[in-house]
C-alpha cells in the first residue's frame, strides 16, 4: 500500500498530456496474444494473482501491485512474465524479499525476472510487482483493446477495459496465451470518490480510504486470461437471484448508468429466461457460486467473465431480445467455462457464441424465427480461410484475413456448421456433444465440474464417442478447408442425379433432402451420389429446409457486388 501511494504523488506530478487513442504505442510482443510460448513461460503454473489497480482517471494513468503466485513444473532460473512497458517496474520482491534493480529488465514487452535461486519442479515461488504509467488506450474497443476513457451523458467518469485481442498485458503483469489462467483472483480497485468498480467474481467488500476514494475487493476463480475487466462509472444496481433447475440458486446484478432505470429493468427482466435457456439446452450456469453480472460499458461489449460488458444501447430487434446481452452471456459457457486452449481453435468461443442466438430465438419463438436468423448470418460467410489452421496461433493470425486467420467466419461459417452437423447428427446427440464439450462429462451439476480447455480435435472425438460414428469428413471439410461443398445437380430424362464436390476430393456422406411435388425425400449420398426420379415438368427443391451448409452462387454474387458499391462509394 506505501509504494502505491508513494507512485500516485509522482503521477500528479507530472503534468503530461492526456494519451489520444492509440497512445502510447505497445511494442508487437504486447499486441500480440497467444502464438508460441517460451519453454521457461510453459513451465510455470499460475496457482493466483493478487491485483491491486490505483486508476487516476484525471492523468489516465494507472499504478499497480501484482502479487502473483506460481509452481514450477519443471526447474526455473527466469520469471518471464508479459507485461506492457508503458507501465514500468519499479520493484519487484520475491517470497517477500526485494530484489536489486538490476535483477529485471523489459526490453520488448516481457518482463524478465532473474530470480535468486532456482525453483525446482514441484516448488512455489511468488512475485510481487509493483508498476505504472499510461496504459495503452483503445482505438475502437472491443476491435481493438485498452482503456476506454469516457464520460456519462451527464459529465461523470466513466471508463472500462477490453484485452481480448492484445491480451491482459495491457494492464497487468500475466501469461498472455489462453491456458495461463490464474486459478485464483484477488482484485482491489481503488477508485475517485462516489465512483464504483464492478468486476469479476464476488464482491468481498468495499473499504472506503482516508482521501475519500473507494477500493473494491472481488474475488474470482479460473477467469480467462481477457477477462479481467476494470468498469468504472457512477453505476446504480439491480439485483436479483436465480432458482436454478439444478437446485442452486444464483444471485444476478446489473450496473447501468443513472437515468436508465426503465430501459435497464427491462434488459434485467432477460436474464432469468435467458438463464433458463442455456441450462436446459447447454447445462449449469459455470459460476453460480460466484454471480451473473452484467455492467453498461462505454464499448459495445465483451464476454468478462461473471462482469459480461454491455453496450448495445438497449437496441430494440424483430427476435424480440437483445443479441449482444445473449451473445456475451452465451461466452460464459462457450469461452469461460469451455477455453480453447489455442487461439486456432476459438470457433468453438465464437461458432458457438454466435449459434446461441438463433437457437436462443427457436427456443422462444419456433422454427421460423430459427430459419430466419440463420438466414441472416449466411450471407456474411466469406470462405476466405480455413476455420482451424492446425497450428498454435496468435488471435491476430486468427481474427485478420490477411494474417492467416478466418476472420468473421469463425462466428457465423463456426454457427452454419453447428447447424449443419445438428442437422446430420440430430438433436438428441447435437446437444450431448455441447454438454459433453463445455462440462468433459456428460452429467454436469453444480459442484461436479471446473472450467476447462478444449480443442477441435477432441470436439471431433466427443462426436464420434455420442453417435459411434466417424465424422472426420465432416470437419475436413467445414474447418480444414477454406471452400465450401457444392452440389451439383444433373437433370437427364425422368433421373435427378446429385453430386457433391468438396475442396480436397475426400469422400462427403452428406444426406440430402429433395421436394418433389411437395413430398420430401432423403438420399442417403453414401458414396457421395445419388439419383432421384423426377418425372418430366415436375417442380424440385434440393435441402429444401436449408439444413446444409453449402455453396451459394446467389451469395457469392450478393458479396461481390456489395463489393463493388462498397468500392464505388469509396472512390474519389
Ligand atoms: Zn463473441
């Protein structure tokens, strides 16, 4: 607590500039978020981090202490520990004892730490940091990541984090890659006066300082790496709680700015159906012994674990709920309780995250609603890149087309496959694999499970373990290959021949519906053919319920002329 206060008066001190957005600039390893790791980073298992933030939002600067608790798995001579180098370390104890100056560096954005004696595998080691400076400030959060400085409408401090993209680094001294989760989180914010700071987890209290500024205490377990969000505003609260169908019962908040009440009730009154729709459908809510929380951030949103973001605007839509709540709120199944272990695999964060709200719609509404908002994500899959790359990755090589990555079809070409493989699977054994994915076992309830990572390969396993069936073709196509099937149709005499060609000439069993003068018929397509009688003059409809994901020419056309009115306007 000294030090901390001895680096604040240096802060108001200095009278510099405030940072405009993108300032100051973080070096390529802070940008960056998981990729390869170094071997000294993998050895380490983060046991928990005690994280103190001192935000001064007049000089938007920030000063912190990051007790952080680690076992070696294998011996360890260096503490490699990413932290941004616009928040510059002024000391460092370990187990309790400071270490001479000398002892760390930050060259590029990763702090090393020599350490004054080796840590065999098996033993524990702690190190306290103390840090500050100017956190890096977003641009366009949640598309890119930093501190969004803000005000309410009228004239109050207001601001918030995101890190999913460049990774918790921007603010704290961490292990940027996806497995290095703390397994415990203490968090103390300490805030100007008549100011609150939801976070994640539960609240442990609230002290109130000598200068009349507050610091909130959470306490959260296993949180993903991006999840550990400052939300900074003159909040007003709405509470409630859950009677879960697994017997527990779960406490619900909401913070929003004054003057919303109305509009934030009616958000709130979605959380409890929305609640019931993913336990029935997916299983537990993962932290019911913690809380469902939800905070109006100055950015559009984010899936902080047990603190969703929300910034929608209470917008108003035909399915009747608010997609961007649904959408983060799915994330705590899908991405917080469910990680993938590797940035290539985070279609199953947001294939699914974006699978839940049409699913979510056809829960409340029927079929219809279903159909309709899967048309709406079908015309914006771009089969640029394959989904999975089958390497460790960074979430830029995943999110950027010019990177590598697959971009936006890790969400809606990630949905129309879940849509896809329901279909072939059935819902039955579509359901088990999503409960199987998210929990490792098929019989979740409160207490029998921890959040857990998880990868492509073993989602193709839990599928082949629920229906007894190999589905490699399936996902060699739909993730590891950039174009989509295609059905080729041949009409000759009174025969409907159908034929499906699929990047990388592998067998595709895909059945197949057709409507012939109304009545419908399967074809097997076993050997990826099949002929159906057609007699002359009568009217077909292949998949006539849209169950597969295929290619579109109607589609491809539609993109490519948006394309070009795009690059009319555009032009000078
Ligand atoms: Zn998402």
């Amino acid at each position: 607590m000294k030090t901390l206060l001895v680096i604040s008066a240096l802060g108001l001190l200095a009278a510099a500039p405030l940072p405009k957005k993108g300032e100051p600039a973080i070096t390529a390893l802070t940008q960056t978020s998981g990729g390869i790791r170094p071997a000294e980073q993998l050895a380490l298992r983060f046991d928990s981090a005690d994280l103190t933030f001192e935000v001064l939002p007049d000089t938007e600067t920030l000063n912190g202490v990051a007790a952080l608790g680690f076992t070696a798995k294998s011996p360890v001579a260096r503490l490699l520990i990413d932290l941004d180098k616009n928040l510059p370390v002024t000391a460092i104890a370990i187990d309790g004892v400071a270490l001479a100056p000398g002892a760390w560096s930050n060259p590029d954005g990763r702090l090393i730490v020599r350490l004054p004696r080796i840590i065999p595998a098996g033993g524990k080691v702690r190190a306290t940091i103390t840090y500050g400076g100017t956190p890096h400030v977003a641009v366009r959060a949640p598309w890119d990541d930093g501190m969004v400085w803000s005000k309410t409408p009228d004239g109050r401090t207001w601001f918030a984090t995101t890190a999913e993209g460049y990774g918790c680094d921007l603010f704290w001294p961490c292990l940027d890659f996806p497995t290095g989760e703390p397994g415990v989180v203490d968090l103390h914010i300490i805030v100007p006066k008549g100011l609150k700071a939801p976070s994640n987890g539960t609240l442990i209290g609230v002290d109130t300082l000598a200068d009349g500024r507050t610091r909130w205490n959470w306490r959260t377990h296993n949180p993903n790496t991006y999840a550990i969000a400052l939300n900074v505003g003159p909040y007003e609260e709405i509470s409630g709680s859950y009677q879960s169908r697994f017997g527990n019962r779960i406490p619900m908040f909401y913070w929003y700015l004054p003057g919303e009440k109305a509009k934030a009730e009616k958000l709130f009154a979605e959380f409890t159906p929305t609640l019931d729709f993913f336990e029935a459908k997916v299983g537990p809510y993962p932290f019911g012994d913690e809380k469902l929380g939800v905070v109006e951030t100055p950015h559009k949103g984010m899936e902080h674990q047990t603190i969703n973001a929300y910034g929608n605007d209470y917008a108003k839509a035909i399915e009747g709920f608010d997609w961007l709540f649904q959408h983060e709120f799915s994330h705590e199944w899908f991405a917080n309780q469910l990680t993938a272990a590797n940035w290539d695999d985070y279609w199953l964060h947001e294939g699914y995250g974006s699978y839940m709200q049409p699913a979510y719609g056809e829960w409340r509404e029927g079929r219809a609603r279903y159909d309709a908002m899967m048309q709406s994500q079908r015309g914006t899959i771009m089969n640029l890149k394959p989904i999975v790359q089958g390497r460790v990755t960074t979430e830029e090589e995943v999110y950027e087309t010019d990177k590598g990555g697959a971009g936006q079809d890790i969400y809606v070409k990630g949905s129309w496959m879940l849509h896809t493989l329901r279909n072939l699977i059935g819902d039955d054994a579509f359901w088990k694999v999503t409960t199987l994915a998210v929990y490792g076992r098929p019989d979740p309830r409160p207490g029998n499970f921890r959040p857990r990572f998880g990868s492509s390969a073993e989602y193709e396993r839990f599928v082949q373990q629920v229906t007894g069936k190999d589905y490699r073709w399936f996902f060699d196509v739909y993730l590891r290959q950039a174009a989509l099937p295609e059905l080729v149709e041949r009409r000759s005499g009174d025969t409907l021949t159908l034929s499906w060609s699929v990047p990388g000439g592998g067998r595709f069993p895909m059945p197949v519906e057709v409507s012939v003068g109304g009545r419908t018929q399967r074809l097997p397509m076993t050997d990826g053919r099949g002929t159906i009688a057609l007699p002359a003059h009568a009217h077909y409809v292949v998949d006539p319920n849209a169950k597969i994901l295929r290619r579109s020419v109607a589609v491809e056309e539609m993109q490519a002329w948006r394309a070009a009115q795009a690059a009319k306007k555009s032009a000078p």
